[in-house]
C-alpha cells in the first residue's frame, strides 16, 4: 500500500515537475513573446518619433533660418522703405477684398454644392476645383488669354475702354482665382456636415430657406468657413505667379509682396529676407486676430 | 382634418395612400423599416413633393397636383418632432422654444410669456439657458415638442418620438406625450415601431408594407396584427 503510494506520490512529482517544466518553456517563451512585443513597439515609436521630428525640422527650419539670418535694425529700416510701405498695402487691400470676394460668391456655391443635385453638378464641382491643381504661371496665362487687351472677354471690354490685364483689379482677379476653391472645398464640407433635419425643423417652424440658412445653417457651419476664409486669405497674400503674369510687377498698383521679395531678391538679399519676415509676421497677426473676433462673435451668438 | 391621397415613386417602391384623420384624433403609424413612415411625414409636412395627389387640411389644399399647389413647409403650420429631436445645438433652450414665434416676428414680451408658459409646463424653465446639446435625452424630447406645439399647429407629425429614450424614461414620455397630444387637440400622425405606443397614445393604427397600407384597424386591435412590433409581449 505504502509503496504504491511512494510510487503514486514519486509519479505524482514526476509529473507536477514535467507540468513545471513545461509551464516554465511556457513561461520563457510567453515572457519571449512579451519582450518581443515591447522592443517592436519601442522601434515603432522610435520610427514614428524619428519621423515627426524630420517633418516638424524641414517645416521649421527654413522659418527659423528666416529670422536668424534677418537684423532688427534692417527690419525696420525697410519698413520705412516706400516700396515696402506700398507692396504691404497693395497686399493686405487685395488679399481682404479678394476674402470677401470670394466669400460671399463661394457661400452660396459652396452650399448649392452641398445640398443640392443638379444637372452637371460633377462638371462644375471639377472645374471649381481646378485651380487648386492648375500650376499659378498657367493660371496666369490663362486669365490674360481671357481678360487681357486682346483676350477673349478682354477684346469687348477694351471696346468699351475697360482694361483689366495688368491693374489692381487683375491682382484681385488672379488672386480669387487661385484662392477661391480652398474657401469653397471647406465651405462645402461644413455645410454637408450640417444635419439635413434641422434645416427641416427650421422650415416646419415657419422659416424660410434663407431664414433658416442665416439663423440655423450659417452659425453651424461657421467654425469651418472661418478656416476656409483663412486659408482663401493666406493664399492670396502668397500669391505670385498668376499676379506676375497677368498683373505684371508695377509699384504701388500690382507689386505685391511676394513679387516685391522676388524684385529686391535681384538686388539685396537682405532687404528681400527681411521683407519676408514682415510678411510672415502681418499673415500671423491676421489670423491670430480673425480667430479670437470670430470665437467672441461666436460666444455671442 | 387631415385627408391624404397621394402617390410618390421611392427608391425601391411606390408610395401609396389614402388617409383621413379627424380633428383631435391620432393616427399611429406602424411597420418596418424602410417601408415609408418618415417619407410619409416629409411628404405631408412638405419636405417631400408627392409625384401625384393631393393633400389637404381643414379643407385648404397643401398639395394638389392637378391645380398645380404645393405650399411650401414654411407656411403649412404643421408641428413636427423629428426622430433626432433637431435641436438646433447653437441655440440655448429657450431660444429653440422661441424659434418658430421670432420667425413669425412676433413681439419679444409675447415671446416671453409664451416660451415661459410652454416650458413651465414641460418643467423645463430651469435650465432655459443651457444649450440643447448639453441635455438629457428625456429633457431633448419634451423641448422638441414644446418648440412644435407653441406654434399652435394644425396637425402634429411625431417621428418614433421615444425611440431614443430607455424604457423606463418611455414609460412616463408616453403619458406625457398622449396628454400633450389631447390638450393640443389636432390631428395627429405617430410613427412607431412600438405596440405599447399605438395601444396608449393611439386612436387608430395603419401598418405599412412596402408603401402600402395593409392593415388598418383600432388602437386596440393592433395586438392581433402583433408579429414584427416591440412590446406585443408587455402587453
């Protein structure tokens, strides 16, 4: 009996210590597991990191190079220079009117294009589009071979003593057709993202379409076509190929910033770094104060 | 009253009804999903144009397709709760209430009172001031209703009116919103997919198959049409 129990009890921790052993590759090789899991997560962080640092340098660096290589003292010596004085003016005057320009003729295409199906609806969202992947200098071209003295539009309007090709209005021109479909792309988006059963409420309650788009659909859209508008803004005081082209580069009525860069660029590299920071530092202002009157409109309302 | 007889093509089938709902009475709307129940409502509110038919109420045509009337949802004075409530989040409670008299430009005082009465009614005053994203679900539906009925409609529409509510918070809204209804005195269309809803809140019930009516009959008797609603088991 005894010896059959020794046996059973020697049998028994054979086998508990085969389970340990096995338990134990288990272990190891779970333990194996788990490390492996680890360092290929830390590699993956370090990869993601490597590369968020090398995107966030190549963005940064050329900003910061910009004001290194930039004196105070140069800075505001060119402030005082009339070329200056007038390509910054030129700028901000054209890129606001081109803003609300677009602005108010984008609102309601956007929102057409948002709610609405109608015959040629791809064409014409494609041809809206367009100028986001049409090159600036083709652009340029394009809108003198329209509105220039002898372009297609351009011929009737000279006849009637209208000349448009390089004037302050061909800037304006140039730059809403370049900018307009970043405020229209995020204007149509903001307005699909409105749900369609709240302008039916509003209708229901007594409101009329245009009631309701001024009351119900504009403040909810609102946040997205202030970013539309910023961005329809930023990319009209950049702009340079299609002004230079169609606009050509005349002080006080057509250089804006960007062209008067590239003009002093030839002479003075200096005095074009530091014409850039301003311009850096106007855009920056601009939005910044865009942002926090349009966040305190919005509390209001 | 209300009379509807209408014909509108919809992506799979053909919309087709005729209904009658006397003043103060209430239609409950029942069927599955997809067979036309919230098509129906857009097309009496005017949300939707029927293809053909005409569509009256108190004798004056909202829609007649042979006369060429189609009057526009804006001045059909029909109350409407949407499934989803449609708050309007930009707007503070109060201001959602208000919505449909500030439309009609009616005088701020008058505003007052009557956004007061509706929402101490629907015990809501309190948080008048918060804003109709930040409330409860229960709080959502009661709003959405007061802002229906203080335009004093002509016919009420409800859209599955408790759907996004728990059970135990439908329980006590049915109540609420049956006496609401009665006060209110108008016709009244409920879609539902609820039995409980037909059996406490309705006078009438129409099931709908595939755009169709099938079955039409009392409140009471909809417990025989029983498979394929909610609630059949409770009751």
């Amino acid at each position: 009996m005894s010896k059959d129990s020794d046996q059973a009890e020697t049998g028994g921790f054979r086998e508990s210590g085969l389970t340990d052993l096995v338990n134990k590759e288990h272990r190891s090789i779970g333990t194996d597991a788990v490390i492996a899991s680890r360092s290929r997560e830390i590699a993956l962080k370090a990869v993601i990191g490597l590369l968020l640092t090398l995107a966030m340098a190549f963005i940064a660096l050329p900003v910061i190079a910009l004001f290194f290589r930039s004196p105070l003292d140069t800075i505001l010596e060119t402030m005082h220079d009339p070329v200056v004085i007038d390509a910054l003016k030129l700028s901000l005057m054209t890129s606001t009117i081109t803003t609300f320009t677009v602005v108010i003729m984008g609102t309601p295409i956007a929102y057409v294009s948002a709610r609405f199906n109608y015959w040629g609806k791809e064409l014409a969202d494609s041809l809206i589009d367009l100028p986001v992947i049409m090159p600036p200098a083709v652009a340029g071209i394009a809108l003198l071979v329209a509105f220039g003295r002898m372009g297609l539009v351009g011929h009737y309007l000279n006849s009637f003593g209208i000349s448009i090709a390089f004037t302050t209005m061909a800037v304006i021109i140039a730059q809403v057709f370049v900018s307009s479909p970043f405020y229209i792309r995020q204007a149509r988006t903001s307005f699909e993202d409105v749900d369609l059963s709240l302008e039916n409420a509003a209708r229901t309650l007594g409101a009329t379409r245009f009631y309701t788009f001024i009351h119900v659909i504009l403040p909810i859209a609102m946040n997205g076509l202030i970013s539309g508008a910023i961005m329809a803004f930023a990319r009209s005081l950049g702009e340079f190929g299609a002004t230079i082209m169609f606009a050509g580069n005349f002080q006080g009525r057509t250089q804006t910033m960007p062209l008067a860069i590239y003009t002093a660029m030839q002479g003075d590299l200096d005095v074009s770094l530091c014409l850039s920071i301003i311009l850096v530092a106007f855009s920056f202002v601009v939005i910044v104060l865009v942002k926090t009157l349009t966040r305190r409109v919005c509390k209001k309302c | 009253m209300l009379e509807v007889n209408i014909k509108k093509g919809l992506r799979d089938f053909d919309l087709c009804l005729k209904l009658d709902i006397d003043r103060g009475r209430t239609l409950m709307l029942v069927g599955d999903n997809g067979c036309g129940k919230t098509s129906l409502l857009n097309l009496v509110a005017g949300l939707d144009t029927p293809d053909e038919g005409r569509i009256s109420l108190d004798g004056r045509a909202l829609f007649d397709s042979e006369k060429g009337i189609n009057i526009p949802p804006e001045s059909r004075g029909i109350g409407y709760v949407f499934q989803s409530y449609a708050l309007f989040p930009h707007m503070s409670v109060y201001d959602n209430v208000a919505f449909g008299l500030r439309v009609r430009n009616m005088p701020a005082s008058e505003i007052d009172a009557l956004v007061k009465e509706h929402l101490d009614r629907a015990g809501l005053w309190d948080i008048r001031k918060a804003k109709a994203a930040d409330i409860s679900g229960g709080q959502k539906q009661r709003i959405a209703l007061a802002r229906a009925l203080i335009i004093e409609p002509r016919l009420l529409l409800l859209d599955e009116p408790l759907s996004a509510l728990d059970v135990r918070k439908q329980a006590i809204m049915r109540r609420e919103l049956k006496e609401s209804i009665r006060a209110c005195g108008v016709p009244c269309i409920i879609v539902t997919h609820d039995l409980r809803d037909v059996v406490i809140m309705g006078d009438f019930a129409c099931l709908l198959e595939r755009g169709k009516v099938v079955l039409h009959g009392k409140a009471e008797e909809v417990i025989s049409w029983g498979s394929g609603l909610d609630g059949v088991d409770d009751i």
